[in-house]
C-alpha cells in the first residue's frame, strides 16, 4: 500500500483525533511539564506562551528549561522571560541538538520549515514529544522525511501536535459534525482566501546585515526564500487550505495555478497565487493568497453544497431556510482560543494516555499548499502523488538547496538568486 494511501485515510480521521488508549489516572497531585523551544521567533515565543497558559488552564504547570535559536539573543531573551537559566539559551545551527540533552519531556519546534523534519527526527531520536509548527517542510522530499519521523514517533508512542490550530477551534469543532452528517449537502464548491498585506520590517521582512553570513542572513529573512519558507501560500494559507480539506473529507487530487513577483524586497518569493485544486467528482476549490499592501485583506474558508453553504470558523447557512443545530457537546469545557486549546489537548493526552498524533494530518496539508505553489511557479498541473509517490515525476525531485544539513557544515551556504521569482513555462 502507498504512502498517499494511508495518509489519505488517516486524514479523514479529521479534527486532530486523540488515539484511544486506556485512561491513565494520575490523581490531583499537580504535574510539571518540562519543555523546550527551538526557534525563538514571534512563534516560539507563542507557543511557549500558550502551552504555558493550557498548563494553568488544566491546573498543572509547564515550566520552560531550555531555549535554541540560530540567534543567541533570541534563546536568551526567551529564557529571560520565562524564567529559564540563560546557561540553557543555546544558538547556532547545531543549538537543536543540545536541546535534546536536556531533561525537557516535550520539545516546541519553531525554526524555519525548512529544519522540521531534521529537528522532529532529532526529537524522536531523543524520546521527546513533539509540537512541530507548520508548515512541516518546503519541499517534497522535505515533506517525505517528515512522513517517516511520524511512523517513527507512532512506533516510539511519542505524541505530535501540529500547529494547524483549527483544528483545535471550537468554533470548527462546533461545524464539523453538522457538516459530516450533510447539513449542507454535497460540496459542490468553494473558495479560500489569505490576502491580506505584505510583511514589514517589524514582523518577518529581514534586510541583509553588513556582518550577515549568506546563512544567517536565510535564516533571519527565512519568510522571504522560498527554500526556508516554501512561500507564503505554504506557510501561511496552509490554515484556510487545511480547513477545506477537513471540511470537505478529502485531498485534492490536482493543483493547478499562477503567481507572480511585483513587490517583493528581499528574497525570492511571489506575491500573490491563484490556485485551482480538483478534488475529483466535478468539485473545485478556488484558493487565493496575497501579501500587497494597500488591497482588500479577506482570510477565511467558504464552501457550497447542494442544500446549504458555511463559513468554516463562522456560521452554516440551510437555503430552506431550517434553523442549524451546532455541535455544543463536543466543546464543553473548551474555550475558543485555539492556540492554547491545541497545547491543551496535548497536555491532557499526554496526561490520560491518549496521544495526540497530527503528523500526518499536517504533512498532508503542506503536500496540498505545495501542489499549489509548485503548480504556480512552473504552471504545470500537479498531483499529489507527484510529491510522495511518483518517482518518475518531475516534481518527486523538484527540491532546493540549500538543504537544512547544509546549515550545520563549516562552509556558508550558496544563497539562491535574490529578485527572481519563478517563470511560468520555464525550467
């Protein structure tokens, strides 16, 4: 059986399902959860923030104790905040690595997706359970290691959780059931949107520095290239596309798309893609994703059937006009900030025996935003076993350098082309 195969049926599992297991007791006594934070950007300092608070909520701690950054300054900052030794702020390319030595139970990945799958491994390798942020790779083959650390933390009873924190949402998880009894019918069509402005200087836009190695330079404006990022319909529309997929029950089984390059400053990423997915049975999704400023900002999931339409994260809508019963049972005693309810179902599966294991839900997430950005950059049509399966295919091996090995060698890594987005039509 293919690799696609069983991913595809894990998938439809949906929501992020917890595995059953037998129910462990463990008292009233608090529990302290030691963890670690490799990556100290806006999204690790987050996630420290948030598995702290779904700790709290759960009335047991998280208490941070080691922090890796390829940046010294932001592992010691993160460290500072938290309460941690700064002896256990580590930086380099390599500071993932002392990370594993540490004592901490749960490790919170957060570097560039470029390292996912080298660090999750890393953290298999160590016993260490695992939140691994997405998107989990930037390019197939990244996608295909990913893929074999999850069977490797399955063999090992390691629990993942993956950073498509809607699925943790109550308002998604008030719709799903609705919407998989057919409250609206069959999906007969969609659109998803991520546009919105572009990123500026003080969030993710890096200029070159005069003492920047070619590495650290990729490693601090890692949002602009797309061999650190995969471009932001990867990286950030990964959400609305992940929601469509859920809600309908299914992957696509094409992408087909355009793109461009107008505004960018650094880096070699585009600004805007169009993207068509075929998910088979006559149902296409529209996805569009933008990052210019001074243009409409829309983000959101859309979906039509054949008796009703949703907003997936906002209401469903019967065209008879039938009032719509949502799922309430299924988020008592949830909250609707999913980012600490992801960290909260973590924590209570680790705690009960019932780990969470989203490895495969979000690889195939970043396979289905990668078939978008790779069909807009060649114009090409692309299939998702193109990426797993295909060998003969010409984007089984359509991967960048430099590769995240490359990062931890002693000589700087080449830097791509600045300036040059992909061509359509063109090798």
């Amino acid at each position: 059986m293919d690799q696609f195969a069983v991913s595809r049926r894990t998938f439809l599992a949906g929501a992020g399902a917890l595995a059953a297991a037998p129910s462990v007791t463990f008292g009233q006594a608090q529990r302290v959860f030691k963890f670690a934070v490799v990556g100290c950007g806006g999204r690790g300092s987050g996630a420290v923030r948030d598995i702290t608070a779904a700790a709290a909520r759960l009335g047991h701690k998280a208490v941070l104790v080691a922090a890796a950054d390829y940046f010294q300054e932001k592992s010691a900052a993160v460290c500072k905040v938290n309460g941690c030794d700064e002896k256990f702020a580590f930086s380099g390319p390599q500071a993932y690595r002392q990370v594993m030595g540490t004592d901490a139970e749960i490790v919170l990945l957060a570097s560039p997706p470029v390292f996912r799958a080298v660090h999750a491994e890393a953290c298999v390798n160590a016993g260490k359970h695992i939140f691994a942020e997405k998107p989990i790779a930037t390019d197939p083959a990244g996608v295909r290691h990913f893929l074999k650390v999850v069977e490797a933390a399955k063999a090992a009873k390691l629990s993942l959780l993956a950073g498509t924190v809607h699925r943790h949402n109550s308002k998604a998880l008030r719709q799903i059931c609705p919407m998989r009894n057919g409250i609206i019918g069959t999906v007969r069509g969609g659109v998803v949107y991520r546009c919105h402005g572009a990123m500026s200087e003080s969030n993710y836009l890096r200029r070159r520095r005069p003492a920047d190695t070619n590495a650290s330079y990729m490693a601090n404006d890692w949002y602009h290239f797309r061999e650190m990022s995969g471009d932001h319909f990867t990286e950030q529309a990964i959400h609305e596309v992940d929601l469509a997929n859920w809600f309908i029950g299914r992957l696509p089984k094409t992408a087909m798309g355009i793109g461009a390059r107008n505004r960018r400053i650094t880096g070699n990423t585009f600004d805007c893609f169009s993207v068509d997915y075929d998910y088979g049975d006559g149902l296409h999704i529209h996805a569009i994703a933008r990052q210019i400023n001074g243009c409409s900002d829309r983000c959101g999931t859309l979906l039509t059937g054949t008796e009703g339409e949703i907003t997936v994260l906002g209401k469903i809508t019967r065209f008879d006009g039938k009032e719509v019963v949502y799922d309430e049972a299924r988020v008592k005693d949830r909250d609707d900030n999913g980012l600490v309810m992801e960290h909260w179902d973590f924590l209570k599966g680790l705690m009960d025996g019932n780990f969470v294991q989203e490895g495969e839900q979000v690889a195939m997430a970043t396979a289905t935003t990668m078939m978008g950005t790779l069909a807009a950059y060649t114009g090409r049509t692309v299939r998702m076993s193109d990426l797993l399966t295909n060998t003969e295919s010409e984007f089984y091996n359509m991967n960048y350098a430099p590769r995240a090995e490359d990062f931890e060698k002693a000589e700087d890594v080449v830097l791509p082309a600045e300036g040059l987005g992909p061509v359509p039509g063109k090798a």
